[in-house]
C-alpha cells in the first residue's frame, strides 16, 4: 500500500461530500448521506445480535479517570489515551490564558485535568455494572456502542482519532466467554460478507505500549486472544480490522473484582464492529454513491 493510495482515497472521501475534514488530521465531520450508512451498520448489527438477551446501554463518549485506571489502559496504551481538560482558575488566571492564546502560545498549561477521560473502547463502562455479587449461571450480556477517542493521527482515513464501536460483551464463566467468541467469529464474519464486504480472519496483536509490551503482544498471539475480521478499507492491496473479537481472560474479572456464579473470577469477551471503518470499507467496495450500491446490500442495511 503506497501513502499515494491512502491519501487518494482521503480525497475523494472529502470530494464526494461524505466527509469533511475538521481541521486536525484523523478528525473528520460527517454529512446525513454517511450517517445514513452508519444507522444502516448499527441496525444490521443490533439485529444479528437481537435475541442473545442482552442488555442494550449507551454511555458518553467520556469516562471517569478511575475507569481507565482500573482497565490498564494507561500501563499498555499511554500513546492512545486522550484526556479531558477544564479551566478553573480566577480573574488573574484567566487573563493569563488571554495573553497567552493571544500571543500565539501553547495555553494547556493554564488548564486542569478533568475528573473525566476519553473513552478508548466502547465496552470499559459495562465492566463496572457487573460488581457486587456473583453473576447469574448465565452470566450478563451488554449491547454497547458509541464513539471512541485514540490518538493516533493520520494521513489514512480508516485511522481516525474519533470514531465509533459497537459491541456485544459477554460477562461470566470461562466456557461461556469461550463460546460467544465462537459465536461471534462465525456471526460477525456472516454479517461483514452479508454486506457484500471480502472478509479474512486473523490472529492479531494491540498495539502494547514499549518493551513490555512486546511480551504482552507475544503473549496475546500465542493465545489467539484477539482476532480480527480484516478487508480492504483505504487500499485494495491491504487489508484493515474493521471488526475484533478480543478474549480478556480473567483480565476484567480481576481488575473489578467480577464474580461468576461460581464464585470465581469472571471471564469476559467481546465483539466489536468498527462501525465507521465498515462504513469506509463499503465505500471502498462498492463505490461513493449508496443509492447505487447493489441492491441485495442495500436490502441488509436499510431493510
Ligand atoms: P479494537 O478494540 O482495537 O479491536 O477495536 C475495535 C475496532 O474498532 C477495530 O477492529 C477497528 O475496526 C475499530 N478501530 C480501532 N481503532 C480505530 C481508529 N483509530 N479509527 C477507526 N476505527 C478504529
Ligand atoms: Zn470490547
């Protein structure tokens, strides 16, 4: 994949007039003909999982800071995190930021952290709803979606710093993690192809911060702890993950002290649609105009 390629399709994503460029690479607005895609992505994706019996939740593109400290997200993916800031000062403080906006000066340093932080991934809020107590013998299923933050600027518009996932989680025993993993791979690879869309699964990393998380991502190899529906997004020559099924082990269960029915550390999995990356992917395979998509696609996703 040339960086040719990339920014080609970056350009006529924004010629086209599905997107817009927001001003900082990575960032991107979206006009009604692109929404429309991504209610037809979220719909179909809601109704393959219709039935399983879970709990359907929102929750704001923000967490509270204790969250993202209790996920280990700042001890494997520092780089990605984004964080919220707020102005609290007084008169004098304040016109301090003035002076240095006006001059043309990096005026962070006026500011104060949040109590609140940018969600990296839609599912971290539901781990918290499953405390207090064993689970059911069937364990609990959550249905979440949303938009996510990671900082990872880029000239390719499938990597964006702002984009949204949506998810079916699964809390409880380790067979039952084990089976809505194979429930998933098999559901979510129909679903991806039943959009006309070339998918492959593959075993896959994170991308673990520094020389730890090197061990951490051989680790998550040799395991098959996450696999990724791949297909071409911004190239045709290469494929992206416009979808994951992620095996966390007793990861979650022990940071937030998850009890299956049992009595034992809970096992959780999840699958999740990159819900504007398929969005892009379609694009890409079945050109910039939806109205002439083929019919059968479009029958999936606007029944
Ligand atoms: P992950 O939790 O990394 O498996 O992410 C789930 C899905 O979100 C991925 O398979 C991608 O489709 C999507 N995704 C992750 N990072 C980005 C990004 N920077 N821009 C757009 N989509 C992303
Ligand atoms: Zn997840």
């Amino acid at each position: 994949m040339t960086d040719d390629s990339i920014g080609a399709f970056r350009d006529e994503l924004i010629d086209s007039g599905l997107v817009i460029d927001a001003g900082v690479e990575g960032l991107y607005g979206r006009t009604l003909a692109y929404e429309e895609i991504v209610s037809g992505i979220i719909a179909l994706t809601t109704r393959t999982g219709a039935g399983d019996g879970a709990m359907a939740v929102h929750f704001p593109p923000l967490i509270p800071r204790w969250l993202l400290e209790r996920t280990d997200y700042l001890k494997s993916f520092p780089d990605l995190t984004g964080s919220v800031h707020t102005f609290g000062g007084d008169d004098k403080r304040h016109a301090r930021l003035l002076a240095l906006v006006d001059g043309g000066h990096d005026w962070v340093e006026v500011l104060e952290p949040a109590e609140v932080v940018l969600r990296p991934a839609a599912c971290h809020p539901v781990y918290p709803l499953c405390t207090g107590g064993p689970l059911p013998t069937q364990g609990r299923r959550f249905e979440v979606q949303g938009w996510c933050f990671r900082h990872e600027p880029s000239a390719d518009p499938a990597r964006m710093l702002c984009f949204r996932m949506h998810e079916f989680v699964y809390v409880g025993d380790p067979d039952g993690a084990g089976a809505h993993s194979e429930l998933w791979l098999k559901r979510g690879a129909e679903m991806f192809e039943s959009m006309g869309l070339d998918v492959d699964v593959v075993v896959a990393n994170d991308p673990f911060f520094g020389r730890a998380g090197k061990f951490l991502a051989a680790n998550q190899l040799d395991d098959a702890l996450k696999l990724e529906f791949v297909s071409p997004v911004s190239s045709t020559e290469t494929r992206t993950a416009i979808g994951s099924v992620n095996r966390h082990q007793d990861h979650f269960g022990l940071t937030f002290g998850i009890e299956s029915a049992d009595g034992e550390v809970a096992h959780s999995a999840c699958f999740a649609v990159g819900v504007d990356r398929t969005a892009l992917a379609l694009l890409k395979r079945h050109g910039l105009d939806p109205g002439r998509w083929p019919a059968e696609v479009r029958a999936r996703l606007w029944p």
